[in-house]
C-alpha cells in the first residue's frame, strides 16, 4: 500500500480541509436545536413534525456511517468525499429554501447522508496524513474539532436566528463546502487498497434493507402518536415493515461473503454491550439537547440566542473532561468504573431538572445542572467507545466504531421520537387533572376570573370582552402548566432510566488495568 503521509503545508491543508468538514457535519446536528421554534411558526408545523427535521438528518447518518468504507473503496476515497461535501452543500441551500416542513425534512435527509460521509472519512483522511509517531497528536486535533462542534451548534444557531432568519443556518455552509470541495479534488489522495466489488458482489439487498427497517421504524416513533398507534393500518404495516426488514437484514448479512454491514463482530461481549450504552447515551444526549432548549424558549420565552448559550457551559465542561478522561484510561483505569460514573452524573443533572423546572425558573437555575451534565457526558463518550473496542482487532476496530457511532444516533432518533409522544400524551393527562380540579363554580376561581376581569377592563376592554379575555388567560395558564409538568415527567424517567444501567454496567468484563490507545477511542 502506498504511503499517505503528507508534509509540511500540504498536510496543514489537508487537516483544516478535513476538520471543516467534521465541523460543518457536527456543527449542522445542533444547529437547528435553536430554531424549531421559528420553523414551527414559518411553515406552520407541529411539535412532532418539526422533529423530524432533526430525526431525517439522523436517519440519513445512520444509513450511511455502516457504508462508509464500502463506498471509498468502491469510488475512490477523495471522489466520495468530494462527492459527499457537493450533495451536504447543495442540500443546505435547498434546506433553506424550502417552503414546506416535508420538503425542509426531505432535503434533511439527504443533507444527512452526504454528512454522514463527512466525520468518518475526514477522520481517516487525518489519522493516514500524519507518520505513526504522529497520530495521536492527529487524533487530538481531530477530538478538539469534533468537540467543538456540538457547542458552536446551539449559540451559532441562536445568533443567526435572532439577527437574521433560520434559512441562514443553512446557507452558511455553502462558503465553506465550496472552498472545502476545491481543497479536496487538489490535495486530498485516494488510497489504492480493496478491490472494487462487481455488481454481483455489491450487497444492494443489504443497503435496500437497511433503508427500508430505519426509515420504517422511524417513521413508526414520529407518526405513532398523531395517528394513535397501531389504530391506524399505515402505522401497522409500517411496524411490520420494520420488524421483517431488521429480520431479513440481519439474515442476508450474516450469509452474504461481501456483507455491508459486519454482524459477526457482535460475536464480541464488550462491543455488544457498548453498542447498547452507545444508544443509551444517544438517548440521554440527543435527547436532552433536543427539549432543554425547546423548554427555554416555549416556555421561559428566551430568544434562540440565550436558548443556545444556555448550552455552552456544559460542552466547555466536556471538552476539558475528554483530555483527562483519556489519561485516566491510559493510565488503566478501569473503563467501566469511569462510564458507571458517568450514568450516575447523568441520572443526577435529570433528576436535578425535575426539581428545578417550573412555568418561570430563573437561568442561573441551570448553570450547575448543565455543568453535571458536561462532566457526565465526558465520563459517557470516551470510555464507551473504549470499552466496546477493547478486545477487538485490526479490521474488526473500523466496524466496531461504526456499530457504536451508529447506534449512537439510532438513540437519539429514538429518543426524540419518544419523548414527544411522551409529551404529547402526558399533556393531555395533565391538563385533564388540571382542569377537572377548576372548578367554575368555587369561590377562588371566580375571584381569580373577576381580578383578570376587571384588570382587561382597566385596559379599556368592554365587560364581555374582558370575560371572554380572563377565561382564555385561565386556559393558557392550564396548558403552560400542564406543558411543565410534562416536562418535569420526561427528566423524571430519564433519570431512572440512567441510574438503572449503573449495576448493569460494573458488571461488565472492561480491561482492568490494561491501557488503552487514545486512537482507538473515538
């Protein structure tokens, strides 16, 4: 195989050139965290259906990552990332121009799958343009920009939003992609290694089955609620769909010799249980990511901007916990003490949330709440990583980073997913006990009407006028608190959720005093 190890300015420019597209890949998970809100009111959609705007860019990663060093050896590895930078750009700008949520969620989709190429191969491309001495200094600049990602996301997102318009959190990564295309096709080589496969060979019912299970079975988590489950024939047929998909999947990959995705590397006891806390995180970070913002700004009324530097504290917080992490494991301390700990924080920072969270709850509230959050998630990313990768080998590596990053976003879509039909239902309950203890005929309500009542008339509204005013502000005031306790419900169960993986956890098999390569744990 020949060399890729680049020198002097050349390499400078192949590492900026891959850690831009990280960034625009990372950077562009979080980014629209901030702006559901003002996509709810421009295109006039749901709660549930703007979640898919972040779901469909999830599902387009997912369904890519397990391809990703299948289609560089098919097409040449600066081609596919070249190819992928094009599609993530011109997606962007269709993003933002779209008209419609489901044209926004489509041209998502897309966006994903270019994005998806982004963080594995720019990874790679770095790790392969550094001498073996190097790599780990590499792998460092690579985890600094892969970090950074996730905090520039949420206050980019909020700045843009606040002083421009949300399409503008699209249409920044045009200048970007554009200069990041021409480094590529300069500076970037192809690795000649892997033959390509002939048609016969390319495992095409794999990627259709692939597709089709995740597509289904998201589909199944976002709609479930609005269409009441299995009461509707599309949810039904759907949810079949995706169990015989994962079935015949699963089958034709442990069969198939040229597999697209390597099942048999869950032969492996520690990757299996990684893969499992790798959705367990996905949900937990994805899913507080997803509605601490969404509660600021319904609820609190906070502007896109604050919503989005609320975050910034806690991902400071695990960027300076990743360093120390990574010691700790090179010096062999035990993997799964380390993640352990780190479910045990989480359970806290939600339970914490659970106390905190009323109809105006003050910011400073969240500071050392999101801080808990921070080191947690340091304690969560690393060491997981590590602990799924532990006993594996060579080749094996590669396809088991693949798995956990995979299942990784597989939590988030899921938790998503769930949370806002969990939303949606308790909701309905809350405002139901609500109103039934609203009693119109005992004294403090009327009182309580007649003080709003009168205040309306204060401001030159007519006594009718003003009635109808205090009943519809008594309404509101139900369904705001009933949204609160809603939430307050989610970090509840979130909480437990994370303290019941604590046991489960210190009994897994880690590497007890082994230590462990910083560039196998990513």
């Amino acid at each position: 195989m020949e060399s890729l190890v680049e020198y002097g300015s050349r390499r400078v420019i192949i590492t900026i050139t891959a850690i831009l597209c990280a960034l625009l890949e990372i950077v562009d998970t979080t980014i629209v965290n901030v702006a559901l809100n003002d996509m709810r009111g421009t295109l006039g959609a749901t709660l549930t259906e703007v979640g898919w705007v972040i779901t469909a860019y999830a599902i387009g990663n997912v369904i890519i990552v397990p391809m990703t060093s299948w289609l560089s050896v098919q097409f040449g590895r600066r081609n596919y990332f070249a190819a992928s930078i094009i599609l993530f750009t011109v997606c962007s700008f269709l993003c933002g121009n779209a008209t419609g949520i489901w044209e926004l969620v489509l041209f998502r989709f897309l966006q994903g799958l270019g994005g998806g190429a982004l963080l594995v191969t720019s990874q790679t491309i770095i790790t392969e343009s550094y001498p073996p001495e190097k790599r780990s200094m590499a792998q460092a600049i690579y985890g600094m920009g892969v970090i950074i990602g996730p905090t520039l996301g949420p206050p980019l997102g909020g700045y843009i939003v606040d002083h421009s318009s949300w399409p503008y959190i699209f249409y920044i990564n045009i200048p970007i992609g554009v200069i990041a295309t021409l480094l590529t096709l300069q500076y970037v080589r192809s690795p000649k290694y892997g033959e390509k496969s002939t048609g016969s060979d390319i495992d095409w019912l794999g990627i259709g089955l692939l597709a089709l299970t995740v597509g289904s079975l998201q589909y199944v988590l976002e709609k479930g609620q609005d269409d009441d489950w299995f009461n509707s024939s599309a949810i039904l047929y759907l949810a079949v769909t995706a169990f015989l998909g994962l079935y015949f999947f699963i089958w034709r990959e442990l069969r198939f010799r040229n597999p697209i995705v390597e099942l048999r590397v869950l032969k492996n006891p520690n990757l299996r249980v990684g893969t499992v806390l790798s959705f367990i995180m996905g949900f937990g970070l994805y899913g507080s990511t997803f509605i601490i913002p969404l509660y600021v700004q319904s609820i609190l009324g906070w502007t896109a901007q604050q919503a989005g530097m609320l975050m910034v504290p806690a991902a400071l917080t695990t960027a300076v916990m990743m360093p120390l992490i990574g010691n700790l494991l090179q010096k062999g301390v035990p993997q799964q003490y380390l993640v352990a700990g780190g479910m045990l924080l989480f359970s806290l920072f939600t339970l914490w949330g659970y106390f905190i969270l009323t109809p105006d709850t003050a910011s400073d509230n969240f500071f050392w709440m999101l801080i808990i959050r921070g080191i947690g998630m340091g304690m969560l990313f690393i060491p997981i990583t590590a602990l799924s990768l532990s006993s594996l080998k060579g080749q094996q590596i590669g396809q088991g980073a693949a798995f956990t990053g995979m299942m990784r976003q597989l939590g988030g879509s899921f938790g998503i997913a769930l949370i806002t039909t969990f939303m949606s239902r308790q909701n309905v309950v809350h405002a139901n006990n609500l109103n039934k203890n609203l009693d119109a005929s005992s004294a403090a309500v009327q009182q309580r009407v007649q003080a709003m009542q009168h205040n309306f008339m204060n401001k030159g509204m007519s006594m009718a006028d003003a009635l109808k005013a205090a009943y519809a502000s008594l309404e509101r005031m139900v369904a705001k608190q009933a949204a609160v306790l809603s939430y307050m419900d989610v970090f509840l169960y979130l909480s437990i959720m994370f303290l019941v993986c604590v046991p489960f956890v210190l009994m897994v098999k880690g590497n007890k005093g082994k230590k462990i390569s910083m560039a196998d744990a990513h």
